[in-house]
C-alpha cells in the first residue's frame, strides 16, 4: 500500500472513533507530508491518541490511556496539552487544530509527536508541538511523558524526603536553601509529600526533556518550573535559573498547598496572596512587593479596594504585574494567622475557586475575619496603613 493510501485508510478509520468523553477535542488531523512507519499498530496508536486527548481536559487520574507506571511524569505533561486548541482572543473554543506530526518506532514503543496548529488570515500560526511515548500494555496503547527516558544518564542524590536529579555536580548551597524553604511551607502546611526534583540547565531544557517541544504560552519565559501531583509525590521540573537560588519561593508554596488541598477547592487569589506573602513574586521579596503598594497607595489616597480587588487590577508600572488582590490577600492572611494561626489561613485557602462576585470568598472571610463587602474599604485600609 502506497503511503497516500495508508494516510487515506488512517483518516477513514479515524472518522468513526469516538473521540471524546469530554466533548472538548477535535480528532487528530495527519499531516499530509508525514511518512508513518509500516506498522499495523500505527492505527491503533492514532485511535489511542484520539481516547488520550478526548479525556485529557478531565482529571487526569480519570485518564484511561496515561501508562500507570509513568501517571506523575505524564500528568506534568498533560497538564500542558490542557486547552491547547482554544484561542481566547478570538473566543474560538477549537481554532487550533491538532496535528500527527510524527510516529517512530523505538526499542520499547513509539515516539509520537503532535502539534496545534491554526490559520489566522491566510498564516499558519502554531500553538504548541508535544511529543510522548506510546507503549502496548494490558491489550491497549497507552502513553507518557519521555522525562525519564530523557534523564537516563542523570545522577540521583536524596536528603530527606526530597530526591534530587542532576547532570553533573549538586548546588549543596541551592539544595539546602531548597530543603530550608520546604521545611517551612510543610510546617505550616502540616505537609510531607516527597518531592523529585530534576535540576535542568534552563526552562527550554525542561519543557524539552518532559516531552514539550514548543509553546507559544512560554516564549520569551526564561525562568519557571513544571509540575505535577500523584498519590502523595510532587514533581517538580526546575527550569529556574535566577541568580539568588535556582527554586523559585513563590511556586514553591504553591506546589505544597497542593500536596494537602485539592486544586478543585483552592481560591486562586487567596493562594496567590499567601505565596506573595512568604515566597514573594518574579524575584521580588514581601518587603520589596509591599513597598511597591505603599508607593501605588500614596498616589491613589482615594482607591476603592473593593473594586480593584474584583478588578483583579494590576499596580506594578514595570513588566512584571503585581495584583492588588493578591496583596490584599497577603494582608489578611498576614493578620488571621497572628490572630487565630494558620488552620484558619487554610480555611480561607479552601474557600472555593475564584467565582463571579466572589461569594464564596466573602462567606469565608466574613465568618473567619469579620470583614464583609460593606466595610472592606475601611478594614482593608487600616491593613494597609499598617503594613510594614
């Protein structure tokens, strides 16, 4: 069979697989100037990959074709293929079109790789580009992330609860900054999950090595992590590269908050303000953060907080934005835990995502703090004048 002819039979099959669970992804497309290897089991892997992607904007461990053995790996890789055909801008919820870029065989399976591709006046624009491995297993194709695989020669060193992965040599000095700022998050937290973390050169290196070859959401990102959490072990992929540590605080304690408290409960800008407050923003320490706010505050005398909270308005002239709400919740956190501890820090944390109006979040606050919509101007004014 000619290779047009094994494309032509793949699309034909491809139309009577049922995609999706979730309703929320278009079947792969096959790029027209792919050669697939003379495999029968190519149909099968593009069948699976179809299930795959169907489940994959779902909870991931409701995924049926992640391979159980690889779920932690594969879950930080998943969790970047999530709404990667939505185009916010232009409200189109499948603008981006996925594509079967690639299948090659390998010694234990398959290298796959897919891309997002979409047409805005006449131009190619692509989203983003994946690849994973697709392994038979219990009868069916399942697939995971090519971390692991990618990392075969690293070196591992465990202290603690902690496991570290690294080329070469270990920054002892990072790593004990490391272990000191965990120890403190987990305190307060009441958390032990382990954590791997594999030490990469840069961000680019640790998209690559999980399996993300491009991402239009990252370009021009020099500093950041990829995580994931499963069955009480945290992931992390360290692309951080800043001078002060090769960690960042901030995504640290929202790494933690997550080994104890699921995502589903967790309100963002109450989290935010809790990472602002112990682990600072984009380099930025607390101090640094509420220096920034009293100079926003002392040229905005008449500021109503209520609003610029809902707003979620951002006060920081520079390229790295800073939100009021965010420092509005690092406040209140600041005071309720000298007031009644971190349980009830917790208690504000879990109030629910962030909804129109916030009225999960003001039930919350009025119960633990008192304030309310009426008198947040005043309460959250007096917090401010007294911060420090």
């Amino acid at each position: 069979m000619s290779r047009i002819s094994a494309i032509v039979l793949i699309a034909f099959l491809l139309s009577f697989v049922s995609g999706s669970s979730y309703g929320q992804n278009s079947e792969i497309l096959i790029a027209p100037n792919i050669t697939l290897p003379k495999d029968t089991a190519i149909t099968e892997i593009i069948t699976s990959l179809n299930s795959l992607r169907g489940q994959i904007e779902g909870p991931n461990k409701q995924n049926k074709f992640i391979l159980p053995a690889e779920r932690l790996t594969t879950y930080a890789l998943v969790d970047e293929m999530k709404g990667m055909e939505q185009n916010a801008q232009l409200h189109d919820k499948k603008f981006y079109k996925p594509y079967l870029t690639n299948i090659v065989k390998q010694r234990d399976g398959y290298l796959v790789q897919i891309a997002y591709i979409g047409v805005t006046e006449g131009t190619p624009v692509i989203r983003a580009s994946f690849k994973l491995i697709a392994k038979k297993q219990g009868g069916k194709i399942l697939f995971y992330s090519p971390l692991k695989q990618n990392t075969t020669g690293w070196k591992t060193k465990t202290l603690g609860n902690i496991t570290f992965r690294f080329k070469d040599t270990l920054n002892t000095i990072d790593t004990k900054a490391f272990q000191k700022t965990v120890a403190l998050y987990d305190k307060k937290l009441q958390a032990n999950a382990p954590i791997i973390q594999y030490y990469c050169d840069n961000f680019a290196e640790a998209q690559q090595l999980l399996g993300v070859d491009y991402k239009a959401d990252y370009a021009g990102v020099k500093d950041n992590n990829l995580t994931a959490n499963e069955n009480g072990t945290s992931l992390i992929i360290n692309g951080w590269g800043a001078e002060q540590h090769r960690f960042d605080p901030h995504d640290l304690f929202h790494d933690r908050l997550r080994t104890v408290l699921s995502p589903d409960v967790i309100n963002r800008p109450v989290d935010e303000g809790a990472a602002y407050l112990y682990g600072g923003s984009w380099g930025f320490t607390w101090p640094q953060i509420i220096t920034k706010f009293k100079t926003y505050v002392s040229q905005n005398p008449n500021a109503d907080w209520l609003t610029l909270y809902s707003d979620g308005t951002n006060f920081n002239n520079e390229a790295k934005i800073l939100k009021i709400s965010y420092v509005i919740n690092a406040l209140i956190i600041q005071q309720l835990e000298k007031e009644k501890g971190f349980p009830a820090v917790m208690e504000l944390l879990s109030c629910g995502k962030k909804e129109k109006g916030d009225e999960n979040y003001f039930k919350a606050l009025a119960k633990l703090t008192g304030i309310n919509k009426a008198d947040f101007n005043v309460r959250v004014g007096g917090l401010i004048k007294a911060a420090k």
